[in-house]
C-alpha cells in the first residue's frame, strides 16, 4: 500500500511539472542573431540573420530592419531556411539600427521582438553631389581677386614703341620715301649735269 501511495504521488507530481511546461515549450523564441543584439560592428555585414528555437513559417514571419531617422534597411526579401531566416542589409548612415521580428508559434500565439546594433561608420558620400557643388571662392583665393586686362594699344599719330620713340604710320612712312626718291632723282640729274658740263669745258681746251 505504501509502494502504491508513493507511485502515484511521483506520477501526479510529474504530471503536475510538465503541465506549466507544455504551453512554454508551443511558443518559438529567439535564439541568436548576426549580428548579435547590443553589438558594434565597423564593417556592414550583407545579411542579417535571425535564429529560433522551433522552424518558421514563411507566411506568418515578418522582419524589418530600420536605421537613424527610421530609414528602412532592408534590401530585400527574407530567405528561410528551417529555424532561420536572413535578411539583404542595405546600411545608410552611422547609427542604431532595429531589427524586428514577428513570428508564429506552435499553439498561434505570436511572439515579437526586436534586436538592436550600432553601425559605427557609414555609406561613402555621393561623388555626384561632391561634383555640382562647389565651394565658394573666398577673398584670399585666387578665383576671388579681380584681375584687369589692359586694353590692347591701338596704333595712331602719337603712338609710341616700347623705347619711347615716335612710331611712323604707314601714311607718313611713304611721304617719306617718296621724298627721298626725289631727292635721289634730283641728286642723279646733278651729277649728270655736272658730267655734261665738265665734258664740254674739256672739249673747248
């Protein structure tokens, strides 16, 4: 009799143990991720991973991923695989990023939580904005001093060559040579005349 008391006291307390389990065990639940949650990675991965307890179903499985100023990061579709689902990361600016999750678990109860990380260094800059945006010129620069271009000189009467003498014009330049042209002439006839001349004296003695 006292065998059978403590048989059936060891079979009711082992029932009454795993009645409060049964429940716990139906929920799925988080059990690690990529990156982990609280961790600050310099480099961005190219997915982000989740893992749980118990297989997911691609239909009542949701994932988000957010960054700074709540710009979504998510580069695409998640992919399963079992108890493991991954999403594309498309990383924006340095900052906390959420990572949120909803899946279903065994009994229909939903469970939802989220994983956080820092991105400690963000996307390059766009070369395209670097290029059609300049920077001012200041006073100092180069590109800000006024420079003057003298006019060029325009030849006239009174224009003058670097040394600082009288520049003839053309008009002048043949005035002048036609004057010496005559007076050449004039110089020609009176050495003719003068040959002449003396020629005739020559004969007469």
């Amino acid at each position: 009799m006292a065998r059978l008391v403590v048989a059936v006291s060891g079979v009711a307390l082992g029932a009454s143990l795993a009645l409060p389990a049964s429940p716990a065990a139906a929920h799925n639940s988080l059990t690690g991720s990529d990156p982990r949650d609280g961790a600050r990675i310099a480099t961005a991965p190219a997915r982000i991973e989740l893992r749980f307890l118990s297989r997911l179903d691609p239909a009542t499985t949701t994932v988000t991923v957010t960054g700074p100023d709540n710009v979504a990061a998510a580069g695409g579709e998640p992919r399963f695989s079992g108890s493991r689902v991954s999403v594309p990361f498309k990383p924006g600016k340095a900052g906390l990023y959420t990572v949120g999750y909803r899946v279903a678990s065994g009994d229909g109860h939903p469970v939802t939580g989220e994983v956080r990380f820092t991105l400690t260094t963000g996307t390059p800059a766009d070369p395209s904005a670097s290029a059609t945006t300049g920077a001012a010129p200041t006073p100092s620069s180069p590109a800000a001093t006024p420079t003057s271009t003298p006019p060029p000189a325009t030849a006239g009467p009174d224009a003058a060559s670097p040394s600082g003498a009288v520049v003839p014009t053309a008009d002048e330049r043949d005035e002048v040579s036609g004057w010496l042209w005559a007076l050449g002439a004039l110089v020609l006839l009176a050495a003719l005349a003068a040959g002449l001349l003396l020629r005739r004296r020559a004969a007469r003695r």
